[in-house]
C-alpha cells in the first residue's frame, strides 16, 4: 500500500510539473517578447522611410520602362512617321505582288506539265489536223500546232511570196515559240527587281528611324538606354521586313528560272518535231497538186 501511494506521489508530482511548464512557458515568451515589440514599435518611425522607398519608386521605374509596343510592327504603322509609313507600304506592296506572281506561275507551271503529257498523243493522231484538235485549248502546244499548220497553208503576199515555205515554216513556229517563253518569263522581271531591291529600302526605312529617334532624343535632352532602345529598336525591323520580302522572291526567282528552263526545251523540241512533219505534209500536198 506504501509502495503505491509512493508511486502515486511520484506521478502526480510529474503531472504538476509538466502542468507548471506548459502554462508558464507562455507567460515567459510574452514577457520576453515585451521588449522585442517596443523596439518594433520604435522601428518603424526609422524604417518607414526606407520601406517606402521602393514603393514610391515603382511608378517611375515603371513609367521608365519603355513598353514592348515600341518595339513591334504596329508601333511603326500606327505612330511612326511619314517616312516609315511610305516605305512599309512599298515592301507590303513588293511582298504581296511577289506572292502573286510565285502562287500564280507555280499553277501555271503545273498545269504546263500536264499539257507537256498531252501534247505526245499528237504524234500518235492520223494527220496534223486531227493532231491539233486533239490538244488541249489554251495549251502552248495547241497554239504552235496552230502557228505551224496556218504558216504552211497561207503564204501569200507579194514580199512573202519571195521566201520559201521551209523558212516561212521555220520563222512561224520560232515565233510561236518566242512568244510562249515570253509568256512564261512574266513577272520573273518584278521577283528580281524585288530581290534585289528590297533590303536597301528597308535599310533606308531604318537609316531614317534611327535618324528621328536621335533627333527626339537630342530635342529632349535624355540619353538614358530606355529612351534610345525603343526607337532604335523599332527601326531595326525595318530592315527584318526589307530580308523577309527579299529572301522568298530571290528563292522564287531561282526556281522559276529552271523550271522554265526544262519546260521550254520540251517545247523546243515539239517545234523542231513539228516543223519537220508541217513540212513534210505540206510538200506531199504540193508534189500532189503538181
């Protein structure tokens, strides 16, 4: 019975001691924190003026910091000068035409080849005529066919009279021929005036951007970067613009230059081959009616 009111004892005094911890612990932090706080309390009548200043200066770091629009294409079409207008309104005007003219001789150029397949049922046909007909309407094939078959049945005139029907034959169909490497070469002009062109006037446009973003500076007497990296930075795409209309019009001119080329020795040689037959026929005719 000594042993357990013993060890009663020995753990309500533990449970006292643990409860006195608990209770008092709170009551020394708050005490210690006491001088803490006034201290806190003293500090920020020192450290007010500190905190505020960051606060204070966002706006003007903020009213300093040049906006990303300064250095965007609408900032050039909607607030740059005269002169930056004019000159982005050429190269839009450059871009789209040249694009006109690749879209446009590319479609030709396919539907070219597809004649170029046709045009070998010609030689299979019974006679020159039926040859003819038998070529698509508006196909270079047709309207050569067409040169050379009308060149050896009407050589009339009192100065035509004084060639002969092979060199009438032959200038007729060369003609023809001419005139569909002509048609094909339209526009090739324009995509090499573009090429070659079109860098040194967004070059210009730049030049002249930079030109009036150093005179406002100059006028208003602040050199900082955030003042000079907006202007400057917005002419510079001047010249991005002059290379982005430039580099498809060289690449399209170079590949419009060979497949005209491998289109019209296809046509070359169906004039060399028609000319022979036209002939032919036409002396065959002309030894008959003798």
């Amino acid at each position: 019975m000594k042993t357990r009111a013993k060890l009663s004892t020995f753990m309500a005094a533990i449970l006292f001691a643990l409860t006195a911890t608990v209770t008092t612990a709170p009551v020394f932090a708050q005490e210690a924190a006491a001088p803490a706080s006034s201290a806190a309390a003293s500090a920020p009548e020192a450290q007010a003026p500190a905190a505020a200043s960051p606060d204070a200066s966002l706006p003007e770091a903020e009213a300093k910091a040049p906006a990303v629009d300064q250095y965007s294409l609408k900032h050039l079409v909607l607030e740059g000068g005269l002169v930056d207008k004019v000159t982005l309104a050429i190269m839009a005007f450059m871009s789209m035409f040249s694009w006109y003219i690749l879209v446009t001789k590319m479609i030709d150029l396919a539907k070219l080849g597809g004649q170029a397949k046709e045009s070998r049922k010609f030689w299979k046909a019974a006679n020159v005529n039926a040859g003819v007909s038998g070529l698509k309407e508006g196909s270079p094939y047709r309207f050569i066919a067409e040169s050379g078959v009308s060149a050896s049945q009407h050589h009339e005139g009192a100065l035509l009279e004084q060639i002969d029907l092979n060199s009438w034959v032959t200038m007729s169909i060369q003609r023809a021929v001419d005139k569909v490497q002509s048609r094909l070469g339209e526009g090739l002009t324009f995509l090499a005036t573009v090429g070659s062109t079109a860098p040194f006037i967004g070059l210009f446009g730049t030049v002249m951007g930079i030109y009036n973003a150093l005179v406002k500076i100059g006028s208003s007497g602040n050199s900082s970067i955030d003042q000079v990296a907006g202007p400057v930075g917005s002419a510079l795409i001047m010249t991005a613009f002059g290379l982005a209309v430039a580099v498809p019009a060289v690449l399209g001119y170079n590949y419009l230059l060979r497949r005209n080329k491998s289109a019209m020795e296809e046509i070359r040689a169906f004039g060399a081959d028609l000319h022979s037959v036209v002939l032919s026929g036409a002396m065959s005719k002309a030894a008959a009616n003798k």
